[in-house]
C-alpha cells in the first residue's frame, strides 16, 4: 500500500479523534496539528 494523501488525512483523523476522546484538554493542539499538517500536504511541501 502506497501512502498518499488520501490515505494519510482518514489516518491522522482517526488518531486525533482518539487522542481526544482521552484526553480532551489536548483538543486545541490536536487540531493545530492537524491543520498544519494538511495545509503542509495541501501545499504540496511534503510529496508521499
């Protein structure tokens, strides 16, 4: 399985979600990460 952009957001949601679901102090971290990270993949900046 190759690792493309389509496979890495459902990823990186599922991981966040969970991450969330037990520690929801973190929410405000998880989600700065996860939009660095797909704005950061969007751009194309980092190729998979």
């Amino acid at each position: 399985m190759t690792l493309t952009i389509a496979n890495l957001q459902p990823i990186v949601a599922l991981i966040a979600g969970v991450l969330i679901l037990f520690v929801p102090r973190i929410l405000n971290y998880i989600v700065a990460l996860y939009l660095i990270i797909t704005g950061i993949l969007g751009l194309g900046i980092i190729k998979f």
